[in-house]
C-alpha cells in the first residue's frame, strides 16, 4: 500500500483587517489613558491653588480693611505695583468711602498655559453701609500669590 502523507495542520486565512483594528483600538485606549491623566493633573493643580488664592485674597482684604496700606502693597503683583505708587495706594486705601468689611463669595481657579491664575469674588462693605461686588485677579508670581491688576 501507499504511504499516506503526513497530517499537516490547514492553512490559517490572514485577518489583516482584525489586526488593524487591535491596533487601532489599542491607540485609542491610549490616548484616552493618556488624556485622562492630563485632565486628573489639571485638576490638582487647580484644587491645591484655591486654598492659597484664597488666603491671599482674604490677606489682602482684611489689610485694606484694617487701613494697612503698606501691608496691602506688599500684595500686589509687579505690573499693579508699576501702576500704583506705594503713596497713591496708600491715599486710594484712605479716601472715603473706605472699606469697612468683606466677604469672599467665590474663588475660581484656571489655568492659562499652563499657569494656574485665580478670580476672587468679594462682597465689599464701605462706609455707610454700601455694598458692591468686586473681582480681584490673582496670579503666581515669585512663587507667592499675588493680587494684580486694579483691586478696586
């Protein structure tokens, strides 16, 4: 008799389609995990800045208050501090209706290349009893936080 040929396995079809989209797959949960670690950094960062912001804020408002003028220049960013002399601070801060009181309402954080920044929203009390809501900008500066732009 014949010898038989020996058992060979069959000859599997090539899927290059399937493999295309494992691959394809595979790089969108990529960039998913990738985004998502970018999106969780972005928010501590913005977290950890409201705490300061609003310490610096608050610093700021109760020197105004308590008629601290020099304190309250210490403060300010440079680009405030190049607008206002430290002697037209001090007249601002003394000229009626002077602020009595305040309340911070809000604090939002963002970041802006990268950069957290910060906005305080204040109830203001003056003399008399007025009151006005007011917004200060809060940036880093130096590696402290600093209220720039015009306070008031």
């Amino acid at each position: 008799m014949g010898a038989g040929q020996p058992w060979s396995r069959p000859a599997r079809r090539h899927r290059p389609m399937r493999t295309g989209l494992a691959f394809a797959g595979f790089g969108v949960a990529l960039c998913c995990v990738g985004v998502a670690g970018l999106a969780a950094w972005n928010l501590q960062t913005v977290r950890q800045a409201a705490g300061p912001i609003r310490e610096t804020a608050d610093g700021f408002l109760s020197e105004v208050a308590l008629g601290d003028s020099d304190g309250a220049y210490d403060r300010l960013c440079a680009d405030a501090r190049s607008r206002w002399s430290a002697i037209g601070f001090t007249s601002w801060v003394r000229t009626p209706p002077m602020v009595t009181d305040y309340e911070i309402t809000d604090v939002s954080v963002a970041t802006r290349s990268g950069r957290p920044q910060g906005t305080v929203t204040v109830k203001v009390t003056r003399d008399g009893g007025l009151t006005e809501e007011r917004r200060l900008p809060v940036v880093r500066e130096g590696g402290d936080w600093r209220v720039c732009g015009d306070p008031f």
